[in-house]
C-alpha cells in the first residue's frame, strides 16, 4: 500500500472515448479540440480520444462515428499543449493497420483492452506498439469476473509483454469498494508494472472504488468529465480530482479548470443527465458489460418484455463485451418468440 510520502496519481481522462458512448459517438472534431483544451489546461497528462468501443470501431455494429478516429485524434493533438492523446485499441476491433493511423495521427499512448481471462490476445499489439515507441496501458476488461489471484496472474501475462500500466477495469460497474481494493492489492504483488483503475459507477460507487484502489497500488486513475460514459457512466474526473485532493493526494491536476470545462462545455453537449436509472443499476447487479445499456433498452421495447429480466438473465449466461447478438436472443426468448429463417432466393 501507498505510504502518506507516495500519495500521488495520475488521472487519465476519456471523456472523448467512453463518454462517445453517451453522445451515439457523435462528438465532431471540433467538440474534441474544445473539450481536450479544457483538459489539458487543467493539467491532464493524459486524454483518451476516438470512438467509444476504440478504434476501428465505427460500424452498423456498434454505431457510426461522426468523424474517423484519426480525425479525432488529429483535432485533440492540435488542440493541446502539453497533453498525451491515447487511444483505445481491442484485439478483433482493431487492426495494426488502424493503429498505425492514429499513430501517425498523433497519439503517443495506446490502451490495449482485452477480456479479463485473455491476457494472451494482447500479446501482438502490445510488443508492437512498443516497438513503435508508445506508452502501452493495458485493460483488464470485466475484472469483477476473475477472483484476485487469477486476475494478477493474466496481469503478469501483459507485464511481460511489456505493458507499462495494466488496469483493473470495472466495466460492468460491479464491484464495490473491497472488489477494487483486493483486485488491485493482488495485481501490486504480481506485477512490476504500474496499476490503473477505471470505474463504472452502476452501482453508485465509482468514486469510492477508485479511491480504495489507490489506496491498495493503484497509481493511474481514469474518470471522465460529468461521468460521461457507457450505461451509468465513468468516475466522473472533476468529482475525482476534489475527492483525491481532500483525502490528501497529488494528482497534479487544477480543479477548477476542469470544472469550468465540465459545466461550459461538456454539459451542453450531454444529450441526458448521466445518471444510475434502472437499466444501468441491474448493468452492474448483473454484472454486465456497460455498452449493453442502450441495446437492451431497445430490445426491451421491441419485445415488450422487461430489461431487467434480459439482463437478469444475460448476467446468468456470464456474457462479455463483444457478445451483444445474445441481447436479442434473450428478449425472443424472454417473449416466446424467435425469428424465422428467411427463405432462400430461389427456393
């Protein structure tokens, strides 16, 4: 654990990553370039950039961007001074190809995500990026479901691959406060890389996870300007910077700045209050993926049946990001319906 000497985070923003999720990916160049000044004027080290599920990822699955990634990329990198701009890479999503874009867009950290028990599929891009001279974070996705031990040991896989920054990542916004701690104390004894933490707040304790788990190892702390963010919404920054500040931490960030960028610039753009409604409270009772928010909601009223009971039992099913065709089975089967195999052309 961190000594009173060693209370010092880095706090990692991605409004203009996980909050996408919140705005339909819709941010244009311009609403980057103006919310990653106010960022970086704050003194945020490091801003992540591009669509919400990471590059590559602008489709009919997960919903077209109103730019491309490097378009964002670009628009964040002029606009700041001092700031990183990080994108998001998951393995199956993105190609080498794409990250090479963002790369030449301007990006100087690349966060390498992967399911919690796959450690090994971000062997490739994370000795790529490094040998390309990035800083290479790396996720641990849907960290909830691995106990501690198991969890540190698929972190040992990416600390020697040669991440600098693994990250317990509550994307379900399942755990509380002990699950942060524990997961990372165990993370602190297996790995020497640094420890991120990056919360979801479905069950209203974004702010106490990420506190706890810097006070187990935790140096990197990710949170997002009004919380924006998948289902409930991330650890939102401003909220962060004030309460690391008063439980007498450095995060080397100014708290007003990011408060006037929350509310001036941020807000306006918010299509709705980021808050815990029912969907995103049974997201992390059931501990599922946050990005099944708005596809259970519409499956819910296309079938007439409940979301909770989808994603109840999508929960029991244990489904992980990237499986979300399995929202639709659910909701058929939930109502008693299921869908007829179209005729064959010809037939």
């Amino acid at each position: 654990m961190n000594t009173p000497a060693q209370k010092k985070i880095t706090i990692v923003d991605t409004t203009l990553r996980d909050g996408m999720s919140s705005v339909s990916h819709q941010f244009t160049p311009q609403n980057v370039a103006d919310i990653a000044r106010g960022l970086d004027k704050a003194g945020v080290g490091t801003i992540e950039v591009a669509h919400g599920i990471g590059l590559g990822a602008s489709s009919i699955q997960y919903g077209f961007a109103a730019a491309t990634d490097p378009d964002y990329v670009r628009a964040a990198v002029d606009a700041v001074e001092n700031a990183d701009i990080a994108a998001l890479y998951v393995p199956g999503i993105a190609t080498l190809a794409e990250l090479q874009q963002a790369i030449d867009a301007g990006i100087k950290t690349v966060r390498v995500a992967v399911h919690c028990t796959e450690a090994d599929c971000g062997q490739q891009p994370v000795e790529w990026a490094k040998e390309q001279g990035l800083t290479v974070m790396t996720f641990l996705m849907m960290s909830h479901k691995l106990e501690p031990e198991p969890l540190a040991e698929q972190a040992a896989k990416l600390d020697s691959y040669g991440a600098d920054v693994v990250y317990v990542v509550d994307s379900a916004g399942a755990m509380v406060p002990q699950h942060a701690g524990d997961r990372v104390a165990a993370l602190r004894q297996a790995i020497t890389a640094d420890i991120g933490f990056h919360a979801h707040n479905n069950l209203g304790v974004g702010i106490a996870n990420a506190l706890t788990a810097a006070e187990n190892g935790a140096t990197f702390i990710d949170g997002s300007l009004r919380g924006l963010g998948a289902s409930a919404g991330n650890a939102q920054t401003e909220v962060l910077a004030a309460a690391f500040e008063r439980a007498g931490w450095d995060t080397g960030v100014d708290l007003f700045p990011l408060i006037d960028t929350a509310e001036h610039i941020v807000a306006p753009l918010m299509k709705e209050p980021q808050i815990v409604d029912e969907t995103a409270l049974i997201l992390g009772y059931a501990g599922v993926y946050s990005t099944f928010f708005h596809p259970t909601k519409r499956a819910a009223k296309k079938f007439g049946v409940p979301a909770r009971d989808i994603l109840m039992e999508l929960g029991r099913r244990g489904v992980i990001g990237g499986q979300e065709d399995m929202i639709i089975d659910v909701a058929s089967e939930l109502a008693g319906r299921t869908y007829e195999t179209p005729a064959l052309a010809g037939a």
